[in-house]
C-alpha cells in the first residue's frame, strides 16, 4: 500500500462543510472519496489536515490516503481533475513516507478572513467576503490582536460542540497580521492549530473592537475569563478560507 498527499481547493458554497454527513448532505470529504473510489476501483478513507464548516473555502487543503495502485502521482491528479465536480482541484498529487499523516503531522495552518467594508455589498464577492456596513479604526483592531499572538488558553474563542469538545485548549497564534487593500480587510491567522470556530470567534471580537464596541485593551480580559460569552458574535462563515496547510 502507497501512501499519498493530496493538495486541493475548493469552493465552500455548496457544501455541507468537509466531512461525510447523512446521506443527502453534499460534503467535501463525500465528494472526494466516491471520486477517489472510482479512479482506484476500491473504496478508500481520506484523512485531511482539518475540518471546515459549511461555506467556509480552502485554497490549500490537503489529505491523505493509502491505495494499491502503479498510478503515478501526475497521473492520480490528472484523473481525479477530470471526474471531480468544477467546485473542487487538485493541485498537486504526491507520493509521501508512510508515516505522513494530513492531520496528525501539521505543523501549521494559516486562514484568512476576509471583509468587505463600504456602504454597499458586493455581488460578485457575496459568498468570499463578510460585508461589514459600519467604519472600522484599523489601528484599534491591530493594536488589539496583537494579545493573541503566542501561547495561550484560546476557550474564550471555542464555539461549544459535543463533537469537537476538546480538553486542551491551549494553542500558539505564530502570526495574526491585518491588511487593507481598498474596501477589502484581510485577517490572517497562522497557528500550530485552531479550535472549533476560533477563527471566526476572534474576527468578530476584533470587529467589534474596530466597531468601538469593545476597549482595545479588552482581549486580555477575554482571554483570561476562559469564557466564551465575553468574546463577540461569531464572524459568517463565508469570509473564511483556509489558505495553506505546512507540515
């Protein structure tokens, strides 16, 4: 048996999120494995670096996936780019060590955010941005990002899931940089790993930050408390994309 990594995107809109759901629910992993089955004629379980929520993008997802097979890897890709529907590619397909695991050898991952703030949406960019009407002071929400960056207890920002209740909570934010380009703000978050919306749990609280709604020197608080209703509403679901995964 033969050990793979699969590099892919995918557009989150018209999924269920990435893992196999009841039957009816179109997910990413779902579509990956009847895809993954035909091409090898034999069933298979893809593991990946994470699980995303429904609507949420990947531009760098990655899994990987035992097979008996002589297919070379450009070959695996080629065939699985031309029976996988148009909302999902594959980037790159590689042989790896069999002690390669997508989930349990990630180093890193970073997500991006992504907000639209003007007066007006956008219909173009309705399912890849969170459009946010109100002003927003930049300088605030940097300033006040900055006390997430390194090591800490990041339960304020777990959104509660009997699934994913996970006991260690404690996580290390490596860089956490904000970008405005125009009427787009970028919200990058790179860390040793992510809790169940954590992401999107820290972009609302920085919103409301940038709102005025909340001191710049109120996330030390937030994260001290190990409370989840001091942090804000979580972020849509939309603006989210998991940009690269690094092992």
């Amino acid at each position: 048996m033969r050990n793979f990594k699969i590099t892919f995107e995918y557009d989150g809109v018209q999924f269920c999120g990435w893992q196999a759901q009841a039957q009816g629910e179109r997910t990413v992993q779902g579509e990956l494995e009847a895809i993954i089955a035909k091409v090898f004629k034999q069933p298979i379980k893809v593991i990946a670096s994470g699980r995303t929520d429904s609507g949420v993008h990947a531009r760098a997802q990655v899994i990987s996936f035992r097979a008996d097979t002589r297919m070379k890897p450009l070959e695996i890709q080629r065939a699985l780019n031309s029976l996988l529907p148009a909302d999902i590619a594959v980037h790159e397909a590689r042989e790896v060590k069999s002690d390669f695991h997508a989930q349990y050898s990630v180093k890193e991952k970073t997500y991006r955010y992504t907000i639209l703030n003007r007066k007006y949406r956008s219909v173009f960019l309705r399912d890849r941005v969170y459009f946010y009407f109100y002003p927003l002071n930049i300088s605030h929400m940097r300033k006040s990002a900055k006390y997430l960056i390194g090591k800490h207890d990041f339960k304020s920002f777990q959104a509660y899931d009997p699934l994913r209740a996970e006991r260690q909570t404690v996580r290390t934010i490596k860089k956490l940089v904000i970008k405005k380009e125009g009427d787009l703000i970028y919200i990058d978050v790179t860390a040793d790993g992510f809790l169940y919306k954590m992401v999107r749990n820290i972009v609302g609280t920085l919103l409301a930050v940038g709102s005025g709604q909340l001191p710049v020197n109120e996330m030390p608080k937030i994260l001290k408390a190990k409370n989840r209703k001091l942090a804000k509403e979580t972020a849509p679901a939309e603006g989210l994309c998991l940009m690269a995964v690094k092992y």
